[in-house]
C-alpha cells in the first residue's frame, strides 16, 4: 500500500483528496496547510510520496519553493498546480520535484501519477515537457570535461539518482550513515558543477556516466 501525505491549503480539498485517495487503495498517513510546516509534520509519519497542492499557481512565493526543495530532496513529490507553465515545470524539477500537473487532471490520472512517482519516474503533461526539452541540438554536444573526475562510489550514487532514490535509500543500498549518504550527492553537486540532483542526473548523462 502506498503511503501518501498530503499537503492543501483548503480543509475541504484535504478532506476530497484523503477520502479519493483512501477509496483507491492509498494510506494517507498525514495532513498538513502548508509546505513550510512539512519538516516538523514529518517526525510522526514516513510517507512514500508527498502530494502538494498548490493555489498559488505559477507564482509561488519564495519560502515555499524553498522549503518544497529541501523537502523534494527527501521524498518523492507530486505538485499539482493551478496554471501549469514551462516556468514553474522547470523550476520544481531543478529542486526535485518528480511530477507536476494540472489541477484540472481525473482522479484516475492523479493515482497512476503518484504511483509512477513511487517507481521512481518523472510525470509531467506532454505539451510542457516537450517545450521543455525543446533546446539548440548543439548545447548537447559542447560537453565540459570535468575539473574532477567522480570516485567509483561516487558514480554508484550519481546512477541511484538517476534512479530516484532519495538519500535514505541510498544508504539503505549501500549500507552506509544517512550522513554519508549526503556527503556524498553534496560531492557529486560540487564535481559537476550541478545545483540540484536534477542537473546533476542531466549532466552525468551527457559525460557518460549514467546508464539509462
């Protein structure tokens, strides 16, 4: 059974996501009116997915985007939007976000997102993520060679994030601390020259040092 919390400024959308979910099969293990109130929320329940919905359409104020980074770094996120934008898709996949969707999508739509963000995929819409993607061929070829090349350990994990696994389970993987596990994605940032996971997947891709 997947574990959900979930996260809406209305009580009554809390109250229509948490019984949807539940009829479908999820556990909703906890509730909260605010990303910034998630870190302390999150000592009582271990969710495997947090799903937001956000009223602020494409322009979030800067706390929350901030806290929803650090806490996207964590667990696997869903966000759902108001007004989906190319702007707003690209900024929540740099700070971890795995899915963003319109408010607009089916109940039927939302629960396979948040079981394909579970798996460890990215969903998005389409349209958007194709203009997304959309970018001069050329910026694909003109690779920087590294000023530091990545350790073999370093490499095992930079393919965990390419993977979706979030720091816990990656030092679940490799028998480590949570602490070195963190250590090491900060070291793998710092090499690439990336300023999320994301970008760090990304870049690893064209250095040839993520298997997809």
């Amino acid at each position: 059974m997947i574990r959900v919390f979930i996260v809406a400024s209305s009580s009554v959308s809390r109250a229509g996501l948490r019984s949807m979910l539940a009829e479908a099969g999820f556990e909703v293990v906890g509730v909260a009116q605010d990303v910034e109130l998630l870190d302390e929320a999150l000592l009582d329940s271990v969710p495997d997915v947090i799903l937001i919905e956000s009223t602020g359409g494409a322009a979030e104020n800067g706390g929350q985007r901030l806290a929803l980074g650090g806490v996207a770094h964590d667990f696997p996120v869903l966000l759902v939007v108001e007004q989906l934008d190319q702007a707003q898709l690209a900024q929540a996949l740099r700070a971890g976000v795995r899915a963003v969707l319109p408010r607009e999508i089916s109940a039927e739509q939302l629960q396979a997102a948040l079981r394909a963000v579970v798996a460890g995929l990215i969903v998005a819409n389409p349209t958007e993520i194709s203009a997304l993607l959309a970018a001069p061929a050329s910026s694909m070829n003109d690779v920087i060679p590294l000023a530091e090349p990545l350790t073999k350990r370093e490499r095992e994990v930079l393919q965990m994030l390419a993977s979706g696994l979030a720091n816990k389970e990656i030092a679940a993987r490799l028998a480590i601390s949570d602490h070195t596990a963190k250590f090491h994605v900060a070291s793998i940032l710092g090499k690439l020259g990336a300023s999320t996971r994301t970008e760090a997947v990304a870049i690893g891709i064209r250095h040839g040092l993520v298997l997809l």
